[in-house]
C-alpha cells in the first residue's frame, strides 16, 4: 500500500489522487470524505484531512443536532436585551446602565473521566476563554456535575478529580464559583457529566467577534507553546461511544496551567482595553485548525499560515499533529501591522509568547462567495489550500432517523402511584432519608472546595437558589445566573422535561429576587445513531425552543454532547439549562435561608400543589423507582411567580426565598432552616405525604413580616397574578415541627443538619 509522503503537499496530493487515507480512523465517514474530495477536486492532504477530520467531527459541527437547533433561532422571542445571539463564542445580553454581560456553558464529560482532575480543570479553562474572547472580563463560574452511584468505585475515582479539577483551575484564575448542582444516579456511571458555565462581564462597546477582516491584516498565535496533549481531543473523546478502553485515550485529554491562562486573561483584556485586536479567537477544541478558519469564515477574505512559526513545546510534532492539538491556553488574534509592536510589548509586559504566524489575505472577485482561500505553508511547501468556510461552517447536516422507543409507553405505565405510601408516623424518617440522600444532601464536600467570594463582588452563592454579582463594584446593578436539569424528568418525557429543566432554573433566578433574561444551554445525550436517543433529542429540542419562546427568554448559545454511552447504555437524557436575570439593586436580593431576627415571621407556600410523584426524589430514593409522567408544565405559572417573586424583591417584602424541587415541600423547609439555623412550625392542609413530598412545579416557599404590611401586599401581588398562597406556619424554634390531619413530628436542627451534611464527607473523605 502506497504512503503518504512525509511533506503530503497539495501537489503530491494533486499527483496522487488513489494514495489511501486514514479518514476513517480520524471519525470521517465515506460520504463525508467524498465530500472533502469533490470541493477540493482532488484528495485532501494530510493536514487538510486533519482539519476536516476535527471540524466535521460532531463536537465542532453539531451535524447530527444542527437541524433541530435551528429553531432556537426560528423561534427566539424578541428581546432587544440580546446583543449577540448564537454563532459566536458566546451570547451577549445587555443588563442596563451601558453594562453587557456574555455567559455560556459547555461540557468536558469524556475527559472527565478518562483524566478526571485535568479534564475537568480544562473545561473551566475553555469555557473561560470563550468569554474572554468576546472582550469581556470572566467574573465568576457555575458546574453542572452528575455521576453514577454516589457509593460507586468509580464514583469515588472519578469525582474527587473532577471537583479538585474545578477547585484548581477557577481558584487560580481568581475566580468566585457562585453555584451549581450535583447529582447521582446509576444512569451516569461510566459516564459523568462536567458542565461548566462562565460569565463575563464588558460595555457594549467592547464586544469583540471572531473575525479576520483587513488584507495584510496580522494573524498572532499568542499564550502558551503547542503540545502533543489533546491531539484530536474534539473528535477522539467526544465524538465516538464510550468504551471500556477509554483509559487508553488519556493521551487525548488536555492539560491546563491556570496561571498561564490568569496571565492570558490581563494580558488579552489589556489588549483590548487598548483596542489592538481587529479579530479574536481562542484555541479550544480543534485547536489552530478551528481558529484560522473559524476567523477566516467570519472575515471577508482568507488566511495565509506559516506553520513552521508555531510555537512548539515538542519540536517532533508533524503540521497535522499542530493542527489537531488541543493545548490549553491558547488565544489568536487578527492585529494590524502598525499596532504590532505594542500588541507585541503588552504580550511582553504579562510574560505571554506572541508570535506572528500569518496574514490575512484578498479575495477575488470569484472567491468571494466562498470566502477566500485558508492556505498553510510547512517548510516552503503548500500543505493546506481549502475555502474556510467549508470546514468551519458548511460541514455535514444530518437527517439523523428519530423514533419514540418502544419501551417509552411501558416506561410511562409505571407510575409511582402504585408505590407504597408512608404511614403517618413514617413521614419524619422518610423526610429524613431524603433530605440525606445524595443527590438532595448538603453538597459542601464539593463546594467548600471552590472560593465562592474572591473578587469581592459575590453577593449570593451556593447554597441558595442563585449566584448573584454585582456587575461592577461601583455599582448597585447585579446579575444572577442559575443552572439545573433533570434526567429522571426528561427520561419520562423529553419535551417536558426540557421545560421543567428551563422553568426551575427561571425559578431560581426570580427567587433571587432578578428578572430572568436569557438563556444557555448543555444538551447531553447518548448516541445520535441510535433512533431512540435523537428522539429524545428532537422532543428536547422542541421542548426547550417552545419554552423559551414563551417565556420570552432567548437562547444565545450553549453546547450539544452526544456519545455519552457505555456500550449500548445511554444516560438519561440531560439537558442542563442555564438562565441568567438582572437585578436592578443587589442590596435587595433574596436568600433561601429564613430569617433569625426575633420578630416572627410567616411561611407561605406560593403556587399549586397536586400529586406528583413520578420521577420524584422519594421516588427514587425510598423505592428505587422510576416511571410514570414528570410534573405538570405551566409556563404561564412560572411567569406569574416570576413577576410576583421580582416585584416583591424591588418593594423589599420578602425575608426568604427558596424554591421546590427535588425532595419537594419537606426538603425546602428543612434547607430554610439550616441555612438560617432556626427552626419552623408549620401545618400541612392537604395530604401529609403529597404535601411533603410532591415535586410539582411553579412553587416557592417564602418568608415575610407576620401581620404586617408587606405580608398583605404579597397576598394582593399573589391575587393579581392568579397565583395561590397558602399560609403554612411560623419561622421560630430550634426544630422543624410538622402537624397534618393525620398527626405531627418534629426534628431538631441538630438532627436534620446531621442528616443533611453526613453524606458527602462518609462517602468520599479519605
């Protein structure tokens, strides 16, 4: 079998049109390199195969979600709020007073457990850089974290890593990580999801794309040397099933130096503080193939690239090697060549390499429609010749065949309706061991490990429903931002669970006291090949597109992981939705703790509550169970609580806030007393069981000032928008005391704090 040369040019390539190709190795179909062949018109070289390989694959294309994304666009609310919506590194929305935020989330699942410290620390650092590259300073992070069973080995291999992953990057970085969620369910196992959102704070005027415009224009690779780590990441680890071998792909994860990327991160805002940069993008996945013709297909021309001038850490690596290296740190720039030598000084001034490793070239009047030409040099010689755009923007779409699984009827069948039922006098041991299991405990194992105030601008964070920042410190406006999901939810109904995956997020933000804005989202799911999944896929897609639309929140971007399977076992269908809000006065944001003041105040539960069991924490935890069909959606609900929740925050009615969710009723009172350390009494009107225990949507529980007026103005504001309150208790005491028709319990705080908190620490200390 004939070989490629060891310099595969375009002109071997032309002369050689039968030499076979590695493209399936590299992930790339028939069709798909038949494709590359007839736009080139001949084979692809070697380095023009690495760059399609990784650009094409579908971490970097969504070829296989692309048509059921659209309609994020086709049904976007209007808002004019957005100043950048999808197609760039990340959404910007505008929060008032000329301030603009940019915020996104994307995942680093298969990483995270091939190499669980740096592929985790590598996420936080890519998702960083995305916001960076939109010329805004990154503020502050929020993870996403799911795992197999929480008493698994491999749980306990895999999630130390990960959270000492995120602990290292983003407290080197200096930056505050203000909230999250964390959960465990045999779905996940062999597969955890690490999703990390980051936001980052500009003026409208500073916006920065990711564009290479201006012929003659300079193209500066600057940040840390190119290294052998991470090659083909994008397409190795994220674009193909998941199996036992993976161990063996450790190669393929990236490794990140946080201080580096610190020194990057001044070093670029300098830059652009001194308006330097015409075009920026930073070096994810893909690498230097994805940035040169990310900025070339963004520009009005093309790029010529010397390889031979990248900065090489190890000198052995070949042009398609540089080309498909992941390594972290990483930023490019489009600078024109009388700003070269202070672009050069500042990159000096931070200990930061710059490099200048190309130009940006003309187009002819036949190109133009293309775009121009990416060509790359190596030693002298033409190794890359391709229209950018056709690697970076018109990459395969797929059709994929989408089908409703047979077992989903059966699945739905199932409820829990048929469960057994704790007696009265079983409800405070049952309340107990929910609030204690591991996917609703005290999650401060994982977090006191993160810095949740550095900066000096965090005004919430975990454990209460939403982060909330200041936007600058001379400022009262602030943003809140919230991320959550549901997999049990979505498992029994896709579009719904999209929903009630977008509405607890909205919630939680509103429980802050902020008015939801805008949204970004991490879709995580098995198998595109498989019918059943891309179902769930499209269900989600639809559900979530629908959602937004009507809420009036915008997606402005997010990420699409598919493959997240061992073998034939998918995970739960995942999305994890992300929704920022603003704040006009930080000072009168809600927390979730109730209040410990001496003068009384009164619980009212906010919002309808039905029998609702399915798919419920008690669910699982009491009996291993899951079926039936998730909680009723009811957007018009969540709006209205919204409103209710953000008026009563800007006429300071409110002393507590916290939402229901997973564990229920039962769950948020037992958090509202510990965070507060104070006790409560409070009688349930309905069915004990059903009241505790329900996790139905559109609720939250809140405190306010007994017998006074703000208590009779939140139950006019409730009146006004249609929305039920019913008055439970008192705040007050050292225990939780419950009364319901059936009888009454009580457990101290000492009790159900030693419940709540032990879990984490027996399970993973030592």
């Amino acid at each position: 079998m004939p070989e490629v040369p060891l310099i595969d040019t375009v002109a071997t390539a032309e002369g050689s049109p039968d030499t076979p190709q590695p493209y399936a190795e590299l992930g790339m179909a028939d069709d798909e390199y038949a494709r590359v062949r007839d736009i080139l018109g001949r084979r692809p070289t070697a380095a023009e195969l690495a760059i399609y390989s990784v650009m094409w694959s579908e971490h970097c294309s969504y070829k296989s979600s692309r048509a059921h994304l659209r309609q994020f666009g086709d049904k976007a609310p209007h808002t004019d709020a957005l100043l950048v919506g999808m197609g760039e590194n990340a959404g910007v929305v505008d929060v008032g007073d000329g301030h603009a935020v940019t915020f996104k989330i994307e995942s680093h699942n298969h990483p995270s457990y091939v190499e669980p410290h740096q592929g985790a620390a590598t996420g936080v650092g890519g998702i960083v850089r995305d916001i960076l590259t939109m010329g805004a300073r990154p503020v502050a992070v929020l993870d996403a974290l799911r795992f197999g069973p929480a008493d698994a080995v491999d749980t306990a291999r895999v999630l130390p890593g990960v959270v000492s992953g995120i602990s290292f990057y983003g407290n080197c970085l200096g930056l505050p990580n203000i909230g999250g969620e964390l959960g465990f369910d045999p779905g996940y196992a062999g597969n955890p999801l690490v999703n990390a959102l980051c936001v980052g704070v500009l003026r409208h005027e500073d916006i920065k794309l990711a564009q290479a415009a201006g012929p003659g224009n300079l193209v500066v690779l600057f940040g840390a040397p190119t290294g052998p780590d991470g090659i083909g990441g994008a397409s190795v680890l994220a674009s193909a099933t998941f199996e036992d071998e993976s161990q063996a792909k450790r190669p393929s994860v990236q490794v990140g130096d946080p201080f580096l990327e610190k020194l990057l991160v001044e070093c670029s805002l300098e830059l652009f503080a001194n308006d330097l940069v015409e075009g920026i993008q930073d070096l994810g996945a893909a690498g230097v193939s994805c940035a040169t013709t990310e900025l070339a297909a963004g520009g009005t021309g093309g790029m010529r690239i010397s390889l031979d001038k990248v900065p090489l850490r190890d000198h052995r690596l070949t042009p398609e090697e540089i080309l498909m290296s992941e390594s972290q740190e990483r930023m490019m720039a489009v600078v024109t060549p009388q700003k070269l030598d202070r672009f050069a000084a500042i990159c000096d001034k931070w200990g930061v390499e710059a490099t200048v490793i190309g130009e940006v070239t003309d187009v002819s009047s036949e190109e133009h429609e293309r775009g121009g030409r990416l060509v790359m040099t190596w030693q002298g010689q033409t190794i890359v010749d391709l229209p950018p755009r056709t690697a970076a923007d018109e990459g395969p779409v797929y059709q994929r065949p989408y089908a409703r699984p047979a077992t989903q009827d059966g699945l739905q069948r199932d409820s829990a309706t048929h469960l057994e039922r704790p007696g009265p006098g079983e409800l405070r041991e049952q309340l107990l061991r929910v609030l204690g299991s591991p996917g609703v405990c005290d999650p401060r194992w994982v977090t006191q490990q993160y810095d949740s105030h550095v900066r000096g601008n965090t005004v919430l964070a975990t454990p209460h429903d939403g982060g909330v920042l200041r936007v600058s410190e001379d400022s009262a406006r602030g943003i809140a931002l919230a991320v959550d999901g549901n997999g049990r939810f979505s498992r029994l109904d896709p579009y719904a669970g999209a929903q009630l995956a977008l509405a607890e997020a909205y919630r939680n933000v509103a429980s802050t006291g902020a008015r939801p804005l805008a949204v970004t989202d991490c879709l995580n799911f098995g198998s595109p090949e498989d019918s059943g999944v891309m179902w769930q896929f499209a269900e989600t897609a639809r559900g979530l597109a629908d959602a937004c639309q009507r809420l009036g929140t915008p997606v402005t971007g997010g990420n699409v992981s598919f493959y997240n399977q061992t073998g034939d076992s998918a995970i739960h269908p995942t999305p994890v939705v992300g929704v920022l809000g603003v704040i006009d006065d930080v000072h009168t944001r809600l927390a979730s703790a109730f209040p410990t003041s001496p003068d009384q105040a009164r619980i009212y539960l906010l919002g309808t509550t039905r029998p609702e069991l399915d798919g419920s924490a008690w669910a699982q935890v009491v009996h291993g169970h899951l079926g039936g069909h998730p909680p009723q959606v009811d957007l018009d609900a969540e709006e209205a609580l919204a409103r209710i929740l953000s008026g009563a925050a800007g006429e300071e009615l409110l002393l507590s806030a916290h939402d229901l969710s997973d564990g229920g009723l039962g769950v948020a009172l037992a958090e509202s007393c510990l965070r507060g350390n104070v006790g409560c009494t409070v009688h349930l009107p309905g069915d004990a069981f059903e009241d505790l225990f329900s996790e139905s949507a559109a609720r939250v529980l809140v405190s306010v000032a007994a017998d006074s007026p703000q208590e009779e103005r939140l139950r006019e504001l409730c009146r006004e928008h249609g929305v039920v309150s019913t008055a439970l208790g008192t705040v007050g005491g050292a225990s939780l005391s419950v009364t319901h028709t059936g009888g009454e319990f009580t457990v101290p705080l000492s009790e159900l704090a030693a419940a709540h908190t032990a879990t984490l620490p027996a399970l993973f200390d030592g």
